[in-house]
C-alpha cells in the first residue's frame, strides 16, 4: 500500500484538539473524511503531534497509506476540495509518497512550536482566538532570562499535565527563546518531543516572571520541586503554533 506524507495547516478554534474524539469535531476525524470522500478509502491518519482543542498548526505532518497510487498533487488537491466542501478550518500544504518506513510521529527528530503572546491594553479584533491577550505590560527580556532555567534535559513533572500519559517526564528541551516585536511577545519552543501541555505550562510560569511576580530562580525551584502544583496557570491554547517537525534527511 502505497503510503503519503501530508504537510497540514489548520486553525485549531473549532476543533477538540487533532486527535478522533466521539461526538466531537478532530482535525484528524476531518481529514479522514477528506479522504474518504475522495477516494472512498476508511483510512487512519497519524499525526506527528495531538495538538489540544483550539492548538493551531502552520506545519503538521501526517501519514496515511492507500490502496491505490496517486500522484501527489491529486492527493493534496483532492482532499482539499472535500475539506472545503465540509467548509474546515483545515488544508493540506503538500502530499508525497514516502516509504513505508516513515513514520509521522515515530520517525520525527524535532518539533517546534510558537507561542504568541499579544501584550497590550486593547483587545485583539483580527487576531481573536490565534494570541493570548495579556493587557499588563511583561518583560519579554526577564522571560528570556528565566525560560534558559529550563533549556536542557531535566526532569519535568512540574511542567506536564497530570494527564500525560508519558512513561517518563524526562524530556531535553533544545531552545525556549523569548523574543519581542511591538506589541507581540513570541516564545519559541524546540524538542524531540513534549510532555502534555509542557509549552503552556512553561508560558503560563514565564508570564508570572514577566510581570514581576516571579524571578528566575522561582522557575528554577518550581522545576526542581517536580511537582505539577508549583506551576504557574497553564497558558491558554490560543497561542499555540505548531510550527515544524524536522526528519531525517534520508526520508
């Protein structure tokens, strides 16, 4: 069976998050039903990443095997065309065959993800539900000091969901930059892999640093006490982009 990798853009807002859930609407659920439609294949699509509800992408990828042959773009095109017919939020950027031993999510050595912040008195209008909105002035300089307490491999039990469902909280954390434009503070986040909700749970603690009620060295005990309770508030998913997942070159 044939099988083909999918770049996936989408805007998180309607959805429960990327994975099939009963009675509720998936990015995954709508893409299967692209294809479907398209081809008439029941196919199952894996994800690199189960984005939460209202997670947004700019670089998704996925996989899914067919019985039949296509060329790429009649891939891409054609699922297109259902997923705007369903009028999703969703759209895929490329399809490729690859070999069958890619794999979406097994096969990924990075992942990167964006988080935005809009810090300003007025409320977003065009951005409404795609930035968190924090009308008290932050440090983007403070956060960026105290988001390197957190680069490298540490143990962060502190920074996941009490839901995970991660064998180990041990995760090596490659970059956590905090950077400024005008109104728009960005956090940009790159790993192998991420714990639940561990980029909001670590943007949610650095928005306490930024505003001043935290230091530093608070982030640095609040990862040492491993414990899910000396977070600060999770950050809400309105933000958060996955931007990219990297593969070996060979596939």
């Amino acid at each position: 069976m044939p099988r083909y990798r999918l770049d996936v853009e989408y805007d998180g807002t309607p959805y429960s998050g990327w994975q099939r859930q009963a009675g509720q609407p998936s990015v995954q659920q709508a893409i299967e039903q692209a294809v479907l439609g398209f081809c008439g294949e029941e196919i199952s699509l894996r994800g690199a990443g189960r984005t939460d509800a209202g997670v947004h992408a700019a670089g998704q990828v996925a996989h899914l095997d067919l019985v039949r042959e296509w060329p790429d773009d009649t891939v891409r095109d054609a699922i297109n065309a259902h997923l705007r017919m369903a009028r999703e939020s969703v759209s895929i950027l490329a399809a490729a065959a690859v070999p069958d031993s890619f794999d979406a999510r097994f096969s990924a050595t990075a992942r990167h993800y964006l988080y935005r912040i809009l810090n300003r008195r007025a409320s977003p209008a065009l951005e409404k539900n795609r930035v968190w909105w924090v009308p008290a002035m932050l440090s983007a300089e403070a956060m960026h000091e105290a988001a390197q307490m957190l680069v490298g491999r540490h143990d962060f039990t502190t920074f996941r969901s009490v839901q995970c469902q991660a064998k180990s909280p041990l995760r090596t954390l490659d970059r956590l930059d905090v950077t400024q434009a005008g109104d728009l503070i960005e956090v940009r986040a790159s790993a192998r892999s991420f714990l639940h909700n561990q980029v909001r749970s670590m943007v949610g603690t650095l928005k306490r640093v930024g505003e001043g009620a935290w230091t530093a060295g608070d982030v640095q005990a609040a990862l040492e006490a491993k414990d899910r309770s000396a977070c600060g508030a999770v950050a809400p998913p309105d933000g958060l982009y996955l931007m990219r997942v990297d593969y070996p070159p060979e596939i």
